[in-house]
C-alpha cells in the first residue's frame, strides 16, 4: 500500500547521507515524501548519541509526530536507537526501533505501517557489521553529493560512543568507487564529499585513504573532492603534499582537535600529541596558504581544568583555524571517560563553549575577509528569489553569495570574492566566467 513518509535526521553528515539513501529507496517503491513536520502516515527518525542532548532532541521530535500525525507510525532508528534500544521502546507513540546494522534495510524489514500495541525491536551486534553503501545530495543541493566510503571505528576515544553503535571500521571496495563517482557525475553532481566515521583508517585489501586520493587524481571526471574529515594521527606531509598538488581535491582541511591541551588529549585517548596537530596544521598552511581549516572541540571534558581550557582556547587563539565545531561534553553510558572523577559543573561547561564559539565566529570573519579580493570556482546551489542571488561554496570552504539569473546552469563558475556581509555571514561575490546563455535569459550583475 502506498503511503505518505516523512524523514527527520540527527547527528553528523554521514547520518544525514544515510536518511537520503533511504528517502530514495521509498521514492523508488511508490511512497510519497512529505517533508518533515507536515501531516504523513508515517515516520523514519535517524538518531545520533554523540550527546546527553541528541537523545533529547529524539524524545522532543517523537512528542510533535503524535502532535501534528497522531495515527502515523514512528519507526527509530540510528545510534541511540542502537544503544538504547530498550529505553527508546518505552517512549510512547514508537511502533519500531531498528539498529545500525539494519538501517539501510528498513524497506525490507517493516512490511506494515499500522500503529503497534508493542514496538517491535530490531537490533543485533554490531560486531560483525558489513560496510553497507550510501551515496546522497547534501541537504537543500543538487550540486554537492556524499559518497560514504568508510564505516565504523576501531579506536577507543575515552568519551566517544559511535564504535559501540557503528561497530568496528570497514570500507567500500576501492574498485567500486570509480563507478559511484561516475553515478554521482551523471545525476549532475558537480562536487563530492568522501565520508565515513573515521575516513583517513580507509582500509579495503591493500588500499589506503592515499590509494583513494591517488585513485581520484588519475579518474577522468571533472567533480571536485572534498575530504569530510580526517584524523589528525592519519595526517601527514605526503597527504597534504598529495592535496596541495590536487587540481580535483580541494585545500579544506577538517581536523579534529577536540583539546588544545596535551593531558586532556591523553585522557581522552586521542592518538596524537599536540605538537603533531600544530605541525600538520602549519605545514597545510605553507603549502596552501589559502587552505580553510575546521576542528571539532569538546569543552568541559571530566577535569578540564581552567589551564586546560586555557590552553585549548590559546591554542586555538594563536593558530590560522578558519573555523570551529564546539561540542559540550556530555556523560554517555558505558564510556570511560563518563566514569571518571572530577565532573565539570554544566555551567562552567556552558561558558567555555560560548567562548570558544565566539572566537570560532572571529576566525571565520578572520578566514573570510583574508579571502576578499582572491578569485574562487564556485557551484552554485540555491537560488533566492527575494534578492537574486546565488549561494554556494568556494572550493576552499567560503560560503558566497552572487547575483546572477536564476537559470543559471548548475555548473562551477569563477567569481571574485568582494566584500563580507556581515548580516548574513556570506561573502558578497562577483561572477567572473562567460556563462552559459540558459533559457535564452541571464542576466550578470556587479554588486
Ligand atoms: S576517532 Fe575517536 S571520536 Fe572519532 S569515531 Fe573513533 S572513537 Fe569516536
């Protein structure tokens, strides 16, 4: 029976990924996508456990369905709903919970979408989880596309649930890539952003994350890559030197941080030393010095002292970061990290984040206005009517936005990057390139 399905996602990119996959297999079986929030016959929720606040934010999205769809059913699935199970079945209106493992499977396992007097569960090991495929368009673009290559983790970071729900790393096939690039490329996708959960342990026979960026570098395809993140342990000179030399690979660098302080690093069991991040970060520089670089940080980490804080805030202060992810640090069950002493008073948590957010603000203002006057390629992706402009991202991460006629071909073109608009954060830009004469109308202007 064809139905009415909505979608709601948490958590990081590759979730994000993993929704549309499946948003697409119940398009490819008849059922109507409705978007979130309006009245369907059913729901899918994708779950994330990162923090104390993801679960919350699960428990809140499941209250408005039963408001806005009170006969829909609500299947949960994702991290928490690995995890947890049996805590997410007890929460009224949840008619099914199915684990990561079966998550790209749904379609197949839930045959009947009627209310259940019990939800039924399903959830096995993640132990032996094999690498299950998803390639998506990034939310609101039809220019920028996922493509997951990587699942899973096999480290131990002291605060870090996602081997526990994604199980242990494993990859695509290295020879199956050149094929969903080319997928990606026929659906009109004119960037690519290689994902995983902890990309640079790419591991497939005897391939590497190197193998895959040599791989790219040889394919003929004219998609831009971009790297979703990277380790810092798994960054090094040959790595940068490799993207630095790229013409398909483009100079952003998402590395994350999490402590600018070396003993928290070594109680959150992260695989590096401080001074390995500071020389990868000043070597990306050198080589390209217009390089945009993002870090996640956790504050509030069990002890963080006030040096400690300080010193992850000076870290940063002092070094060319163009942005920052800021995370409060939140106890997860059956972690280490949430067992040891010294808890931080949420309050002081709370604070360190909001410093650090605001000096993330003036990094980016810092990286964006370093960039006025430098000529960028660009994909455009949405168009706004009120003001007629385009917004897109340069290859090295600037969010601009430039006027052109709305049936401008979604193609990458050069724009010169002019001033920083302040009130909407974007970068205001010139479009450089002859385009293409669409639906016999363009219009260019300067601004
Ligand atoms: S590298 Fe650490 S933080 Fe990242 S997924 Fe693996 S265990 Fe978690």
């Amino acid at each position: 029976m064809k139905m009415r399905i909505s979608f709601h996602t948490l958590g990081c990119k590759l979730n994000y990924s993993e929704t549309s996959q499946l948003r697409d297999q119940y398009e490819k079986l008849g059922h109507e996508i409705v978007p979130f929030g309006n009245d369907t016959d059913a729901v899918l929720i994708n779950t994330c456990t990162v923090t104390e606040n993801a679960d919350a934010e699960c428990r809140k999205i499941i209250r408005k369905i039963q408001k806005i769809s009170p006969k829909a059913f609500i299947g949960v699935t994702g991290c928490y709903a690995q995890l947890k199970s049996d805590e997410i079945a007890t929460i009224p209106g949840v008619d099914a919970v199915i684990g990561t493992s079966d998550k790209l499977r749904i379609d197949q396992i839930i045959t009947d979408y009627s209310k259940r007097n019990m939800p039924e569960i399903h959830v096995s090991s993640v132990d032996e989880a094999i690498f299950s495929f998803s390639q998506s368009a990034d939310e609101d673009s039809r220019t920028r596309a996922f493509l997951k290559i990587q699942d899973g983790c096999d480290y131990s970071c002291s605060f870090c649930t996602i081997p526990l729900a994604r199980g242990k790393s494993r990859s695509l096939d290295i020879s199956e890539i050149p094929k969903r690039i080319r997928q990606l490329e026929e659906q009109g996708y004119h960037e690519i952003i290689l994902s995983g959960i902890n990309l640079g342990d790419y591991s497939h026979d005897d391939a590497n994350f190197i193998d895959v960026l040599n791989l790219i570098e040889s394919f003929d395809t004219k998609a831009r890559f971009r790297i979703g993140s990277i380790e810092p342990n798994l960054v090094n000179e040959s790595l940068l030197r490799l993207i630095a030399s790229s013409n398909k690979i483009v100079p952003h660098l998402h590395m994350p941080l999490q402590s600018g302080s070396q003993s928290v690093l070594k109680r959150m069991k992260r695989r590096y030393k401080i001074s390995k991040y500071y020389d990868n970060l000043i070597l990306c520089k050198q080589l390209m010095p217009h390089a945009c670089i993002g870090a996640d940080v956790i504050v509030g980490f069990p002890g963080e002292a006030d040096q400690e804080y300080e010193d992850t805030f000076s870290f940063i202060e002092q070094l060319p970061f163009s942005y920052l992810h800021v995370f409060t640090y939140s106890e997860r069950d059956n972690t280490p990290a949430a067992e040891y002493d010294d808890p931080i008073p949420m309050r002081i948590r709370k604070l360190r984040n909001a410093r650090l957010r605001a000096l993330s603000d003036s990094k980016r203002r810092a990286f964006y206005e370093s960039q006025i006057g430098s000529c960028h390629k660009v994909i455009p992706e949405s168009f706004d009517h009120s003001t007629g402009h385009w917004k897109g991202w340069t290859e090295n991460y600037v969010r601009v936005q430039f006027r052109g006629s709305q049936f401008l071909n979604m193609q990458p073109y050069v724009v010169q990057l002019d001033q920083l608009d302040h009130l909407s954060g974007t970068v205001i830009s010139t479009l450089l390139d002859e385009p293409q004469l669409s639906n016999g109308y363009l219009q260019l202007s300067v601004i």
